[in-house]
C-alpha cells in the first residue's frame, strides 16, 4: 500500500519532535540536556522502542485485516491507497474551496459576450485566497495610514538613528566593565591600593629604564612635579602611553605590549607619584598642568 508518510519516515520525525520539546524546557546550559542528565537519554531510549513496537503492531493489525477481506474489498482498498494526493477527496474538495472553479461542463454558462478574434472569456470568480489577500492589503493600507500619517510613527530612518544611539548608550556601558575595551574617553583613575601596587610594579618594569624607578626622570621627563608636556589628567597619562609620546623624540607607543587595564594601572600609578619629590629629580619640563573641571 502507498503510505503519504511511510514509518521509516514517521518515527524519526516523531522522536526528534519530542527530543527538542525536552531539550527546550529542561534547563541544561550549554550542555544538551541528554548528555547532562541520563534519565533524559534512558526515557528518550524506552520511547524510541515504543514507537518502534507500536508501529510494528499496527502494521501486523493491518495486514491481519487486510487479509480478511474479500476479493472485491481488497480491490477497493487497493484503490484508495494508491491514489494520489490529487485524486484523493479531501483534496478536491479543499482546491474547491481555495479556487472556487466550475466544472468543465459548466463552461458554456460562464461565456462572456466579449470576441476577440476569436478569443473568449469566461466569467470566473476570483479565487478566495486572491480577494482575501486584497482585502488584507486594503486593511494593511488603512493600518499603515493611521500608525505612519497621521500619528507621525517613526519610520525606517528614524528606527534607524534610534536604535544607533541606543547602541552607542550600550557600547559606552559595556565598555565601563569590560578593560579590555577602555579607553581614554572612558578611563578613571584607579584608588584601590591593591590595583596601584600593581601599577607600580608594572612602572617598574616599563618605565622605570626612562623616568626612574621614583619617577623623577632621566631620558624621559620627570612625573612627580606639576609639569607635563602632553597632559597630565588620567585620560592624557592612558593616551601618552597607549599612542605614544611626541614624534621623533618622544617614548614608543605600548599599546602593543600592555593591555589597557594595564595602563590604567600605571596611569593610576604615576598620579599617586605627584608631589613625592625624589631626591636629584630631573628639571621640570612643559606646562603646569590644571585639570579641567566639567560645568
């Protein structure tokens, strides 16, 4: 017999349709839940053998009573089986309600007056799903109107520009807490001494070559006075050594060497070193440097 959905087709479906409804509602993270709780494998083993058993009963159940039947019944049935979809009354009788077509006999009633050249038409009806897909444009259209004319909804563009700077606002906070992503715009200065000691060793270990271990300079300038040549805030500190200092004569850029938490840490650090006056610190170089205070 010619089944639309043979077992081999069946089970599997079946199976796979019950195992994704348990991984969905078993909380398992991101280990699936078969693998993170055995008694989900064990239950989805036992239904896979009562589908299977199930199956094989209701094919015995079938052929027992097909076997049963008459000659003639066994014909009948025969032909109900092995139908295709077309043939079979269920789909007729949806295509008649989708299309609304008349029989082939009836077409002598549905002639128009209209010859053109010989061509003639016929006075069908348009088929549902068509003049319910246009009632629903009309209604769409309406809907349209209302929400985007006349209460001035946003648009595409506006949408757009609303969604860019709320993500921008969600950038600007992810970045807050997440040092690998800092920057000079959204530095602070570090007041935890635990983090400044770690600031200090990592000055020790860069920086301490060009501006002394205490900071008071020698190749490069001293960092404990109140003169700084490219600025002396955290975020100008985090700048200098993310960038670089001046061309030609100033110190190498270390972005590619510490991560940004790092230079936090030793900007942090050269600020705690401010008026620590280091014995034979080197002459004040640049401006003296005022912080601006926002309004």
């Amino acid at each position: 017999m010619k089944k639309l959905n043979p077992a081999y087709f069946r089970v599997p479906v079946i199976f796979f349709i019950i195992l994704g409804v348990m991984e969905y509602f078993i909380d398992s993270g991101d280990t699936p839940a078969f693998v993170k709780y055995p008694m989900v494998s064990v239950f989805m083993f036992v239904f896979l053998f009562l589908l299977i058993a199930i199956e094989i009963t209701v094919t015995a159940i079938n052929n027992i009573t097909y076997q049963m039947l008459t000659a003639e019944e066994k014909v009948k049935v025969d032909e109900v089986a092995n139908a295709s979809i077309q043939d079979r009354e269920w789909y007729q009788k949806l295509m008649k309600k989708l299309t609304r077509t008349e029989p082939i006999e009836n077409e002598a009633g549905l002639l128009l007056n209209h010859d053109y050249d010989g061509i003639k038409e016929l006075d069908n009806n348009l088929p549902p799903w068509w003049v319910y897909l246009f009632y629903g444009c009309i209604l769409f259209s309406a809907i349209y109107l209302v929400r985007f004319e006349i209460m001035d909804g946003d648009n595409q563009e506006m949408e757009l520009k609303k969604e860019l700077a709320q993500a921008k606002i969600d950038v600007a906070e992810y970045m807050k807490t997440a040092p690998d992503l800092m920057d000079e715009k959204t530095v602070s200065v570090l007041t935890d001494p635990a983090e400044i000691a770690e600031g200090g060793t990592l000055y020790t270990t860069n920086c301490a070559a060009c501006h002394r271990a205490d900071g008071g300079g020698q190749i490069g300038p001293n960092l404990t006075d109140e003169n700084w040549i490219l600025g002396g805030g955290v975020k100008e500190i985090f700048h200098t050594i993310t960038n670089g200092g001046r061309d030609g004569k100033g110190m190498i850029a270390w972005k590619g060497t510490l991560k940004p938490k790092e230079i936090q840490k030793i900007a942090s650090y050269i600020l705690s070193l401010k008026g620590s006056n280091p014995a034979d610190a080197k002459a004040a170089e640049g401006e003296v440097w005022v912080e601006e205070v926002a309004q």
